[in-house]
C-alpha cells in the first residue's frame, strides 16, 4: 500500500487478541508503516461493557498524533430480527421446528397453533442442534415484541423475560405466542450490540465523538435476519428531526463528505463545480421507513441481499462474475448474475428482509396479503411494570405454571 500510494484499510476485531491496547498498538504501527489511513468497527459488546470507551481513546490519541485511525459507529443498537419468514427463529434448532422448517408459512402456523406440537416443541433444547452462530449471544432478557410501528428502542421491561415474569409463563411461551401474531408474519427484535443500557446513550455517545463515521449500515450478508441499511434514514429521522440532537448540515456532512474524505474519495462528497455528485431531495418533515417485512423476489438458487431505501434498490448475488471478488460480490439488478446451485434451505424462493413502500411479494400458492405498512416511529411506548430478569433460550427444567 506504501508503494503504490493509495488504498485504506478496514479492520473489524473483537479486540482481544490478548487486549485491546495490545492489537491497537499494531494497527497503528501498520498505518504508520504504509503511510495509509485506516478505520475499524466500534461497537458495545453486551458482554465487555467498557472497552468501546477504551478505543475511541486509543483513536483519539493516534488522531492527535497524525496517524489517522478512525472508528466507524451505528447510530443505534446493531440487532437482528427472528420471525418465521426470516433465517432464525428463537427455535430454529429444536427437531420439532426443523420437521416443518419446508412448509410454507400458512403451514407452519396451522402446525404450530397446535397444542401438542406446541407442548413437545418447547420441551425441547433449541440450542443444542442450532447452526446459528450467534445463538450464544442472545436471550430473552434482550428479545422484544418488534411491532407495527417498529420499536427500535425498547424498554427493559418490555423484553420477553420481563413479560414471561410479569405473567406467569416461561420466556419461551412468551417467544412463540409472539412468533405467531399477524399471521406468522411478526418479529422479534433483538439487539446484539449498543444496548447494555436499554436505551440510545450508547450510540449518542459514539456520534459525539469528533473522530467516529457513522456507519456499519448492513444491507446485503445477513439479508434474512438484519435490516440496518436503513442507518442513513435512521440518522435523519431520529436524531435529527425526533431528538433534533444533530442539525441537518452536520447529518449531511456525515452522510456525504465526511465518509467520503475517510475513504479518499477527495473528488465528491460536497457540492461544488468539478465534483462528483448525486443529489437527492428529501421531504425532511416525513423522511422514514415503514414495517419490515420479508419479499420472496430473490433466485431461489443464489443466496442474495439488498439494500432497500425508498424507491432505491440494488441487490448483491454471491455468484461466479468476472468483476466479482471475495471480498464485493458483483452487482446484478435483474437476476442475470448466473448464481451458482446452491438450493435454498426450504426449497423456495428465497427471502430477504426489507422495508419501505410495502409490497408484500409472497410464495407461489401463497394467499393474498392484506398487510398495510405504517410509518416507523423513533419512540416505543414505555411500561411502567416491574423489571424483568435475563433468561437464556433453553427450556427451563419445568413448567411454571
């Protein structure tokens, strides 16, 4: 990267590989070296509760310095979504829910209503047979009816486990009663990172910052189960217009110039003559995102992802193209990519999860929808009930009831 005097690098760690100083200190003595700037992925691990602070220091110092290491932050809680037309579900790994994973949504629904099957599915372990990675790190102390509008910043004691507690049921009663309203078609909202605290000071904290770049907008590998391209909207709508914490001209430059000169892209980002740019026009008084919700339109022998915002798409196919890398995918905006066979996991049309204008694409054979999508708001309502204890996804020993 020295010698051919261009490039920047991206690191996303967890930060200890032994410490965080430790592998810090070779970060920066690499973009010391190369001469190149450099950014990395801060988040709030639930479970190393302070060492975001200790790195946004580390950063800071190197700034000073002129090493330019900057971190690259979400503007709310990293979180996925678990629901029964997604990739995950709290019971994704018992027998029982795999033996019907290949139904169809209104099948599975039928199936599930069922109290035997309801009964012999929570007995069991969903753990233990999960292939979902981070199936460790998430509980029912930090799961949350998503709801229509999304509530994107809920209270403690609207988690599952806090529900469970205050009527008398286990957390996984709790979980799949919610799985099955609107129809098998509602979420579970579980955030995974930024959200120690059950509310957005985290994510504030990091915008203040003088070095962060708000990003980390996932829109394309976690297309089943993470809906976060949706960041940019979030940072308009939220902490701009809702808790008006950032004026519109410092939101733009965050959006606009400010990752573009970390990326190098010194020609766009501002509007002047000779540069680069793509204008878009926003109606600020109602800049927003509607329900989520899955849309069966990708192949059904690619696994793909998009980026939805409105009226805006662009879908990414892992699949075999000469401008493709491991590391960026190639575009393919009509399904012409020539993905390899990789069969989907129930046989069907592949499904992402997206927001905006809702045109609920469904299955062959499914029946007609009559969903009607609402505006996202910023805010949830609170609860004033008792606070609720963690709880981990396996059945507990028994019943409460």
């Amino acid at each position: 990267m020295a010698d051919a005097g261009s490039g920047f690098l991206e690191i996303v760690s967890d930060w200890n590989a032994p410490d965080p100083a430790t592998e810090f200190g070779m970060l920066r003595r690499v973009v010391e070296a190369s001469g190149r700037t450099a950014v990395f992925s801060l988040t709030q691990r639930h479970d190393r509760t302070e060492v975001w602070k200790e790195l946004l220091a580390l950063a800071d110092g190197a700034i000073r310095d002129g090493v330019s290491i900057r971190p690259v932050v979400a503007p709310r809680p990293i979180g996925i979504l678990l629901g029964l037309e997604g990739s995950q579900n709290p019971f994704s790994g018992t027998p029982s829910y795999k033996s019907i994973a290949h139904h169809p949504l209104a099948e599975r629904v039928r199936i599930l209503n069922d109290p035997e099957f309801r009964r012999r599915l929570l007995s069991e372990d969903p753990v233990a047979g999960s292939t979902f990675p981070l199936i460790q790190r998430i509980g029912y102390a930090r799961m949350f009816r998503f709801g229509n509008p999304p509530c994107y910043e809920p209270k403690r004691d609207d988690s599952i486990a806090a529900i469970a507690e205050r009527e008398g049921r286990t957390a996984p009663e709790v979980a799949y009663d919610m799985l099955l309203e609107d129809e098998g078609r509602g979420f579970i909202y579980t955030p995974l990172v930024n959200y120690v605290d059950y509310d957005m000071s985290t994510p504030e904290a990091m915008l203040a910052d003088r070095n962060t770049i708000m990003g980390l907008g996932d829109g394309g590998a976690h297309v089943g189960f993470i809906l976060d391209a949706g960041f940019p909207t979030w940072m308009l709508s939220y902490w701009g217009r809702e808790r008006e914490r950032f004026d519109l001209p410092e939101i733009v430059r965050r959006l606009t110039s400010d990752p573009a000169g970390a990326a190098g892209l010194n020609d766009r980002g501002v509007i002047a003559v000779g540069r680069k740019a793509d204008l878009n026009v926003l109606d600020y008084d109602r800049v927003g995102f509607g329900q989520p919700y899955v849309s069966f339109d990708l192949p059904p022998a690619a696994v793909g992802c998009c980026r939805n915002r409105r009226a805006t798409t662009r879908r990414w196919c892992r699949a075999p193209s000469p401008t493709a890398t491991a590391s960026r995918p190639a575009p393919c905006r009509d399904g012409s990519c020539g993905a390899s066979a990789q069969p989907d996991r129930r046989d069907r049309t592949a499904g992402r999860i997206t927001s905006g204008p809702r045109r609920r694409s469904r299955p062959p054979g499914a029946p007609p929808s009559t969903g009607r999508s609402r505006t996202a708001s910023a805010g949830c309502r609170p609860s004033g009930s008792p606070r609720g204890r963690d709880a981990s996804l396996r059945p507990p020993p028994r019943s409460r009831r």
